[in-house]
C-alpha cells in the first residue's frame, strides 16, 4: 500500500502501490471544528501564525501505517496533534496534542510501537506510544525539527532540522541551529549532532552508515555527507527551469528549492520543487540520468519508492497528483488522481478487513 496525506484537504488516499489504483481515502479531521472551538486564545494565534507563514493550512503532515495494518497515525500540522484511527472503522482511537503550534514530521519505530513526531516550535521531538497515545519520552532537536528517519539497520534515529523559515536569506544567520540530530532509538539519548550551514531538506541514508544525501535550504540540487567526517564532500547544482531562474530564494516554499528523495538500488529520485521536474541520478555518481518534466506550477514536493523498488512515486502537490517514474528507464509510467495538496507518502500494508471497509 501506498498512503498519501493529501495536506490541505485533511485526507489521507490508499493506493495499491502495484496497480496503482486508489482504493478510498480517509477523513483525517473530522473533529476539525471541535479541535478549532477548543483552543485558547494563545493557541488560535498560533494556529493562525502557522497558516500565514506557510501560506495554507496544512492539516495532514505525516502519516504511518502500523504493522498489521489496522491502525492509521496521522501527525496534524496546523492542528498540532498526533491521531491514531482504525482503519476499518474509522474511529479515531486517541489524540495527542503536540507542544507547541505545529506538528511536523514523523516516523513510526520498526515495530510499530512508536509513533515520533517533530514539535516544530518547541525544538523538540515527542515519541507517543502508539498502544495509547501517551508519551514516553523526547529530546532536543534543532531549530525547526522537521525530518525524521531512521537508519537502514535502525539502529539510528535522524532528525533534520531547517531552522526559522520565516526569516529570508539575507538573515539566514539568524534561523537558529540547522542541525542533524542522531538519537538512540532505545534510550532516546542524543548521541551526535551535526551543524550545517542551511537547513537540512529530505535526506537519504546509505546502508553503509556513514552516507547521507541530503537536499539543503535553497539548494538547486543536493550534497553527499560524510556522516563519519561530519563534512559535505560533495554538491551537485542541477539546472533551474525558466521559471524557477526568475525566482527570489525568499518566495521558495518553506526555503525549499528541491524537497523529495528517494532511491532505489543504484539510483536516486529528487524532486525538483520550483523546476517543475524529477530527475534520476546514477549513485555513486550521481550523474544524471534523464528528467520527467511537469507542466508549470506542479510543485512536485515528496517522492517514496516502491515496495518492489521499481517505480518512484513523487508528489505533486499543486496538480493534486501522483506521478509515477520507472527507475529504469526514467519516465514518467503513470499519474494517480489522489486530493488536494498531496505531500507526504508512506509505504505500509492494510489488513484485509480495511481493505473492504474502503470500498
């Protein structure tokens, strides 16, 4: 299964990540008009701060399945909570508000047990048991915490920050800590930090542990980290389409120039926000391999891999759509309609009795 929280419509699309079909989709906020009417005055001008600098509400941020495929975990950006929902029934089963005014990212432990989602204005993470809601743990994080991933053993826990975005380039001193944070998934104790120049995009974990390739703030392209060294070792500048050449860097989306990566073997998959195209990368490389170009405005803005590895799905987020690029050949195979500002797409499996329930 392929899941799509389709931000601004507050949606969550199931897709089979074989056939491509949309199996249904999900209400993420139902209880919308409760959760709004429930806020304290200092929480409503939060909320309202958080729509105006992104521009929208963004109300699906970051999803997960769990293992057996029952339960659903939404992380609620402008909502600033984390859900769980039975999938088959579509009950939800337990909230948990975020510190803070927004929740960011997140990522579900390997046995599912965990759900850890970045508490964007608190410079923190919260790990929220995902049996009942309740926390059991947290750590300091970067300015902005925004990513979370997990290393190819799981044996690391990474979280991305990308500072102020509020502030423009010129003041980009000023945005705080851009910082790689690496925790112990078991203790949940920060064990390394790494301080960039720009804030830390969608980033990509070798197996070998000691690689990363990240895009950055503002960069048209991305870098290989050395993750030993703690030093960039490589950039690679990818061209600007007509329109993104005639862009200011302050009217990027959230400071992001290319924001989706993902990789398959010996190639990797990086959407290109303001150009309007994904390009395919040869890794180690990283040599490019062909483009898929999108009409103008697309915002393509995530991309996940397949289960089997052969396609890479980029979001693309103004065109209310799923592209659909073979690895191999590096075109463009099929579009999936799915809802409105579709961002963040994870890769899970639903158990049969959720599969019926979505008709």
């Amino acid at each position: 299964m392929l899941i799509v929280g389709n931000a601004q419509a507050g949606t969550v699309s199931f897709i089979d990540s074989r056939t491509f079909e949309v199996l249904g989709t999900l209400d993420a906020i139902p209880d919308l008009q409760q959760r709004l009417d429930a806020m304290n005055p200092i929480e409503r001008i939060g909320y309202d701060i958080v729509n105006q600098q992104q521009g929208y509400k963004k109300f699906v941020d970051d999803i997960a399945l769990s293992p057996d495929g029952k339960t659903l975990y939404v992380s609620r950006g402008n909502l600033a909570d984390a859900v769980a929902y039975d999938v088959a029934t579509k009950r939800q089963l337990w909230r948990f508000k975020i510190d803070g005014f927004k929740a960011d990212h997140a990522a579900i432990s390997p046995d599912g047990s965990k759900f850890i989602v970045s508490a964007l204005s608190s410079e923190k993470d919260q790990v929220i048991d995902t049996r009942t809601g309740t926390l059991v743990a947290s750590f300091p994080t970067g300015t902005y915490p925004h990513a979370n991933d997990y290393s190819p053993d799981n044996s690391v826990l990474y979280n991305s920050s990308i500072g102020n975005v509020g502030l423009p380039k010129a003041l980009n001193l000023l945005k705080g800590k851009r910082q790689l944070t690496a925790v112990n998934p078991q203790t949940w104790q920060v064990t390394r930090t790494y301080q960039l120049d720009y804030g830390i995009r969608p980033a990509l974990f070798m197996p070998d542990n000691k690689t990363m390739y990240a895009q950055l703030s503002y960069l048209n392209g991305l870098v290989e980290y050395d993750l030993q060294a703690g030093r960039i070792v490589r950039t690679v500048q990818l061209p600007f389409s007509a329109k993104a050449a005639a862009m200011s860097p302050d009217d990027y989306p959230q400071n992001s120039a290319h924001h989706g990566m993902a990789y398959s073997g010996d190639r990797i998959c990086a959407a290109g926000t303001i150009d309007d195209y994904t390009v395919l990368l040869s890794r180690p490389a990283l040599g490019v391999l062909g483009y898929v170009n999108y009409p103008t405005d697309s915002l393509p803005y995530w991309a996940t891999t397949s289960v089997d590895g052969k396609y890479c799905f980029v979001s693309l987020s103004k065109a209310n759509s799923i592209s659909v690029i073979d690895y191999a050949t590096a075109k463009q195979v099929a579009s999936i309609p799915v809802g409105n500002f579709p961002q963040r797409e994870r890769l899970g499996q639903l158990s049969e009795a959720a599969v019926r329930a979505l008709g």
